[in-house]
C-alpha cells in the first residue's frame, strides 16, 4: 500500500524517524565514478540517484538532504533505473550477492533476487522499457546471461544462457526500447544481439568480429550498444569515435514471427562521427546522443547528422548521461519526428565524469551547472575538529577538504599536486591540521584556511601511515611505512612559535599499527607510545630526546603469538590505568600503564574479522559522565562497545559500512556523530550514534553470568556446563587431597593453582605465559584497592575467565595441519611428514622449550602409559587418529 500511494518527491517530505539502531547511516560524501548517475527528477528538484559503495543514494540537491538505499552487504557493482524513474535496480558482487529492485518514490525495496549469480555475482544489469523485465550477465570468468521477471515472486530466471569466453567480458547490456523481447550486451571487442525467448534453446547469435579489414578502417574498442529508435537497426560506439552500424541480415518480419526466429545482426557500415573515443551511447526521443573522453555531449539525428554540441573546457571523460524525465502531455508522436527531436534537444540532462563530476546542463543557455564533485582517488584519510562541527577529508588524489557536517557543506579546499593524503590529526586546541602525504612529507596547517603554518618537512622515508598531536600541542608524531617514528617540537624562534625537526628512530622491524600520546601520571608531561605487528610496545622518552636522537624509555613485548592491531588509552573507570590493545585472535587486553604487565584480557567482538582501529568516544552529553564507550572499525563493519570491557558479546553492536575495507575512522568532539573512510571506494559515511538503543540491547542481553552462559556450547542446560561443573569440583577434591578421610569444607572456589589444569580438561591447552596471564589476572584484580593479593576463584569467575582466554572460535584440525605442513617435510610419496626425532628435537629447543622430564610425562600420557606401570600392558596409541 505504501507503494501504491507513493508520489514522487515523497521521501523529502515525510519526516523521518529516529532510528532504533546504535548507528545509522546520516550521510555520505562521495560515489562510484564508475556506475552512471540518474537523474530522477529535474527542474526545481534536481533529484540524483548514484552509488556509493554498498549503498544507493537518492540525492535532492537544492534541499541538501539524502535518502539511503540500503540492504546490500557487498560493494554494488551495477545500477539502472526504469524509463520513468519509478524503478531502480542495484546488484553486487560477492558472497551472497543481491539484486534488488527499489521503489524510488517510496524508497521501499519491492522485490529482492536471491542466489541470481551465486559464483560471481553480476556485472552488468538492464530494465526493459515496460518495467516488467531485468536481464542480467554474471561477473565471473564464464559469464551466464538471465532474464527476470522480477514481478513475480520466483528465485528462478525466466531463461539463460552461459556465453562462450572467446566472446569477451560482456560487461554492459540493454533492452530494445520497441521489443522487451530483445537486448544486446557487448565487451570490448564483441557484440551479441539476443531474442530472450532463444536463450534456453541456446540459438541466440552474435554479431561477427570486426577487424581493421573489415572495412579497410581501424574500428576500435567497443564501448556501449543501443538499438536505434525507429529501425531495425543498433548502433555501437568505439574507442576511434566511430558508431558501428548493426543490421537484420534478412528483411525485418511482423514481430509474432520474429519472436519464432533468431535473430541474426551483420555490421553493414563504420561511421566516423569524431576523432576523440566515444565512451557513452544513449537514445533520448529521436536522437543518438554521445558522450567522449573529451567531455563532449553531440545529438545526431537518425541518418547520424549532427544536430548539435555541447562542450566545456572543464569536463574530463564523460562516464554518463541522464536526461530529464519528459513532462506529461510533452511527448511528440512517432510520427512527428522534428517536434521529437526539437523536445529532445531542449531537455536538460545530467553529466557524470570518470573524475567524480557531476553537472547539470540546460540546454537554453548550456549552461554547465557543477552539482557535485568529489574526490577522484582513494580516501584514506579524515579527522574531526575538537571543539567544531569540522570534518577534514584528505584523498590520495591531494585533495583536501574541510566539511561543515551539521550543514552537511563544503567550507574550504586544497589539493595537492606533489603526493596523495594519507593521514590527517588536529591538534587538541584546533588550532592547527597535520597532514601526513604519500612521499613521507608533512604539512602542518592553519585548522581553517589550510594554510601552510610553515615549510613542509620530509624527513619520513617512507608514506606517513600515522600522525598525532601531544595533548599540550608541543609536539607532533608519525609513523610510515619504512617502520619508523619521527618527532616534531614547537619551540620559540625570533620571538616566533614554529615548529622544528626533533628526532626519527627505526623503533620497529614491522608496520607500525598505532602511535599513541598520552600524559604522565604524575606531571603534565606528554608520553608517546607505538605499538607494531613485530609485538613491540615501545615508549619514548620526549623529556630525555634532543635533536636527532630519540630516546627509547621502555620495549615491551605485549604478545605471544597474536599479532596487536590497534591502541588505545583506557578511561579511569578503576583506581589503576590501563592501555587497551585488540589484536588478530578478536581478544582485546588491558595493561598497567607503568609496568606494561598484562590485567586483563577479554573476548571482543567477533563480526568477521578483528578490531582494526579502536577510539574512546566523547560523550559529554550522556547523564553518567562515567559512563564510557568504545568507537571501533573491522575490516568492513563499525561498531560501538560499551565500557569497561567484560566479554558480553550483548554490549557490542556493529554494521556494515564499506565492504571493500575500512581505511579511518573519526569521531565528533560530542560523541553524537561517527565517520568511516573507505579508501578504494572514494567514500566516506557519517553515522548517527543513539546510545539508548545500544544500552537497551545490552539489557536485554541479560545480567551477570547470563551472556556468558550462552556463549558455551549447549547453554547452561547443555552437557558441556555439565561437565565443567564436575571438573571445577573435581579440582576442589584435588586440591584437599583424592585420599584424605577427615570432613571436607565445601567451597564455592578452587585455588589458583588449579586453574590450568581444569582448563586442559575443557580442551584449551594455554602456554604457560598464557597460564601466568590468566593466574596474573585474579591474582592482582584487588590489589590496587586492598593490597591484597586474590588466592582463589569461584565458578562464575572461572567461566569468565576460561571464556575470555580461549581461541574464539576454537582450534580447528585445519590449523593443526597447516602447522606439521610448515614443521615437516615431503617424502618419496609426496606427503607431509615429520621426524619423530626432530619432533621431539623442537618441542625442546623451539618456543616455550619443555624439558625431558615433562617430555616424558606428556608422551607416557599420550600413549596410554603410566610411568613405573607394566611395560607388556598394550600400546594403545593410534598412529592415524
């Protein structure tokens, strides 16, 4: 019913409601250059549909408001729209790919395709002009062709057809405004014409190849097709700014005996209409319409005369054309061609660029009106301003930008030319914008006019991956690719504040994930921290450095064998400080701040891949300004977590936001707004964040143990609680004595000491720096408030504990094999093997190195010995299990 009643415009005038989820989509700053740009409404409105990574935007332009098509988990590939607007239809590529068609006057998606190309997903998709058909060909190497009659409820395809690999990656494709019944699809060098009904017969035909012989010519590569509007006819462009001519090769039959005969097309002709290469073909009313590298618009008429040209010095390569819709009561008779081609040549349309320009052209004036223009390359960087609603979005193009995001404008830009942004921080007062650049450069400028404050340094060796401020802005930090950290200082020259090279240090042999500053516990000191993929935590010692000589304070070793990912200041939510890490296991870890001892470690969220940046949110507008929350982003998701950190997997939410890889995140200096950056995908998202709907969700998740339950196999009813109540209590009788005669004390609590063993038994095997972690993390859990240490822990702890400690999604056979594949070798049949004696050999002198009496009790174990028992009793070691 909503969609019968909807109105175009509609979506803008509805106000809208909060939403109900921790974050929401607000807006989005940039699109895919590569997929057209649709005008759905022109005049006064100037309504723009395009894509930005997973997600459709539908842009009102003069209203400065966005309306977002979302329920796509993959980057979407394609997009078309029907002739009046009403429809638009988006597929992707990748793991479970989705076509979907949406109502663009309701925003409401009205019929979702399931498994289409389940491979590849799609890679080129067309509507017919009736809006009853989709066709669609797959993205894979062996492409399949379907049509769908995507009013009807059936995950099955009318018909299809596999393409044969010597006919080239089709990648575009279109219906025949006059036939639904017939499309054509090309690739670069080859043409194909189908009658859908032929498709499951498989005599659909193709046009033949054309050559430089063909028509003694060069022809080019192809570009895209159209059938013309009053022929039997196609036509197709090419990268020699030519139009390939098709034709019937037999006289064209009424249209009830066509649909029983294939249908064969010859290229009967090359026109040259113009030098420069044509890289779109549309059909508006009874014009051919072109657009070419150069950014020129020509109208020709049915006999390719040119009719007329529009050009500006500015246009780079024309990616798309979309014309107005015709107003009702406008549209001329077939057979009134001038007055049809007089309305054609007056409607505006709408230009998108391959550099991520779109204009509006009113052909009264041709007057090129820019509507949008984004940023061309990879966004990789963005920071927040601490004290405005300023987002500043660097692009590995060199552009830089500074955004109003409560106005959702542009304030001021910069660009560029000598190297590509990487990285962006304010400084803690706002004052000042450090860049970090692709070349290893840094600018620090003006926060407001972008400004250069001085000359840029470039003493990186490498591209500047990370940079931030001191919390006094006296000193800046980076860290680049070539593994090293340099410091710049603020000092007074000539009465002048300026800044100056301090000192550079190669402090790690691997990438740098994080550079950290923070401020002493007993001054106002500035501390600076890195942490690398080599599990080094390094602290600098600022107070001690002088020029060109860094000096390292502490080198800590944070872990084993996880690899740390990110890093971040723990709020005071205790009488101890902590840093927080989260590394490639999904486990997150809270360290003394002086020691560097490990307190805590904890499952985090587990939503496809690991924690990649991790921020404290501000949340200077929450009742409990103790309450705290986490602002993190994956691979492909961004999420938020509620503080302190426990392991319940109900006080984290996250969402999907760029598919194809998360390069920054940000946060507003409120904490009501989050920004992702999706480097490839030219985009960035601001979300809304609503704690209440975060908190609601972790309540409803349950208290205490509750959460926790849940995460054993079989909940707290299942056998495996079972039988970790029995081993717990187990070690209670251990722990007293098996053969002791005299009453028993019954306790809740097992010491200590007990814990590793009760933890083999469940069958997680920690190593033994994993063991002291774990008996660590009781043992000191009281010590800062009662200088008491903690001898024992009760069952509710231990299921947290083992919880929180072992691997997330257990250890599976496929990476006990992976590791005897690296330790062993090939044998004369070609299998992995291993020598007992280098085995052996290892275990003792590689890693946490055993001794021969623990070697000897573990193999006595193994093999069902028992050391001083019979030797003749039976081996009942089974080699192959």
């Amino acid at each position: 019913s909503l969609v019968w009643a909807a109105t175009p415009g509609m979506l803008f005038q509805e106000d809208r409601q909060p939403s109900l989820h921790p974050l929401s989509l607000s807006w989005v700053l940039g699109y895919n250059s590569r997929l057209a740009v649709h005008s759905l409404m022109d005049g006064e409105h100037r309504v723009l549909l395009y894509i930005s990574s997973h997600t459709a935007v539908i842009h009102d332009i003069p209203g400065n408001r966005q309306y977002h098509l979302q329920g796509h988990t993959n980057a979407i590939s394609c997009l078309c729209v029907s002739e009046d607007r009403r429809w638009a239809a988006t597929a992707d590529r990748g793991p479970d790919a989705l076509i979907i068609v949406w109502d663009s006057f309701s925003g409401i998606p009205v019929r979702t395709i399931f498994g289409s190309h389940p491979r590849d997903g799609v890679g080129a998709i067309a509507i017919s002009h009736d809006a009853k058909y989709l066709a669609t060909i797959s993205a894979g190497t062996v492409q399949r062709v379907c049509v769908w009659k995507w009013t009807l409820p059936t995950e099955t395809p009318a018909c299809s057809t596999e393409l044969r690999p010597e006919f080239g990656y089709q990648d575009y494709i279109i219906f025949n405004p006059q036939n639904p019944y017939e499309f054509v699809s090309n690739s670069k060098t080859q043409v194909i014409f189908y009658l859908w009904e032929h498709l499951c017969s498989r005599r659909g035909r193709t046009a033949s190849p054309l050559s430089p012989q063909t028509f003694s010519s060069v022809v080019g590569h192809f570009s895209q097709s159209v059938f013309h509007f009053d022929n039997s006819q196609a036509l197709t462009g090419t990268s020699a700014g030519k139009l390939v001519v098709w034709d019937v090769v037999s006289p064209r039959r009424p249209s009830e005996e066509l649909l029983a005969k294939p249908l064969s097309m010859e290229a009967t002709k090359v026109v040259p209409v113009q030098k420069d290469s044509i890289t779109v073909l549309v059909v508006a009313e009874s014009c051919i319409v072109t657009g070419d590298v150069k950014g020129q618009v020509k109208f020709y008429d049915g006999q390719l005369h040119i009719l007329a040209c529009y050009g500006h010095s500015k246009v780079g390569p024309i990616r798309s054309i979309s014309f107005a819709k015709t107003p009702p009561g406008t549209r001329a008779s077939p057979s009134d061609s001038s007055n049809s081609v007089s309305l054609t040549l007056n409607r505006n349309f709408i230009l998108s660029t391959s550099d991520a320009t779109v204009l509006r052209v009113a052909t009264d004036g041709t007057n090129f009106e820019k509507l949008l223009e984004e940023a061309k390359k990879a966004v990789n960087a963005i920071a927040c301003h601490p004290r405005r609603a300023l987002l500043a979005v660097g692009s590995h193009c060199g552009l830089l930008r500074v955004w109003d995001y409560q106005q959702t404008t542009y304030l001021v830009s910069r660009v560029f030319t000598e190297a590509g942004i990487r990285c962006l921080s304010y400084d803690p007062e706002g004052y000042f914008l450090a860049a970090g650049f692709t070349d290893g450069s840094v600018y620090i400028l003006d926060a407001i006019s972008l400004q250069s404050s001085c000359k840029e340094f470039k003493f990186s060796h490498g591209p500047v991956t990370h940079i931030s401020f001191s919390h006094d802005s006296e000193y800046l930090a980076t860290a680049d690719e070539k593994y090293s950290v340099t410091v710049y200082k603020r000092v007074l020259q000539k009465g002048r504040r300026c800044w100056e090279h301090l000192a550079g240090l190669h402090s790690h042999y691997k990438p740098i994930r994080s550079i950290l500053f923070g401020v002493q516990l007993d001054s106002d000191e500035p501390r600076l921290l890195s942490l690398g993929e080599d599990r080094q935590l390094v602290e600098y010692d600022l107070s001690s450095s002088s020029k060109d000589n860094l000096v390292v304070l502490h080198r800590d070793r944070v872990e084993q064998v996880a690899v740390p990912l990110c890093l971040a200041w723990y709020p005071q939510l205790s009488t101890e400080s902590f840093i927080l890490t989260a590394n490639n296991c999904y486990k997150m870890k809270l360290y003394n701040t002086t020691t560097k001892m490990c307190r805590k470690t904890l499952l985090g969220p587990t939503y496809g891949s690991p924690l990649e940046k991790i921020k404290i949110l501000p949340t200077a507008n929450t009742a409990d300004p103790q309450k705290y929350y986490l602002v993190y982003v994956t691979k492909d998701k961004v999420g938020l977590q509620i503080l302190p950190v426990d392991g319940n997997p109900h006080k984290s939410s996250a969402f999907i936001c760029h598919p194809d890889g998360v390069a920054d995140l940000a946060s507003s200096y409120d904490g009501r707004y989050v920004f992702t950056a999706g480097g490839n995908d030219c985009t960035v998202m601001k979300w809304e964040v609503n704690l209440n709907a975060l908190d609601a969700a972790a309540s409803l998740g349950g208290e205490d143990l509750i959460p926790f339950y849940n995460l054993l196999d079989g909940g707290r009813e299942g056998e495996f609680f079972r039988e970790l109540e029995d081993y717990f209590y187990y070690a209670q009788l251990r722990s007293h004595g098996i053969d002791m005669l005299e009453t028993r004390q019954v306790s809740t609590h097992i010491p200590l000491e007990e814990i590793p063993s009760v933890m083999r038994a469940m069958g997680f095997y920690p190593s033994e720096e994993k063991i002291e972690e774990m008996i660590n993390e009781v043992k000191f859990s009281e010590y800062v408030d009662t200088g008491e240490q903690v001898t024992k822990i009760n069952f509710g702890d231990f299921i947290k504990l083992y919880i929180n400690h072992r691997p997330a999604f257990g250890l599976s056979m496929k990476k006990i094999q992976r590791a005897f594949q690296v330790l062993g070798y090939d044998n004369e049949n070609g299998d992995k093997v291993i020598d007992r004696g280098d085995l052996l050999l290892l275990l003792q002198c590689r890693g946490e190195h055993m001794t021969e009496d623990e070697l000897a009790q573990c193999l006595t174990t193994l093999l069902g010995k028992h050391p001083g028992g019979d030797e003749s009793e039976p081996d009942t070691y089974d080699p192959s299990g």
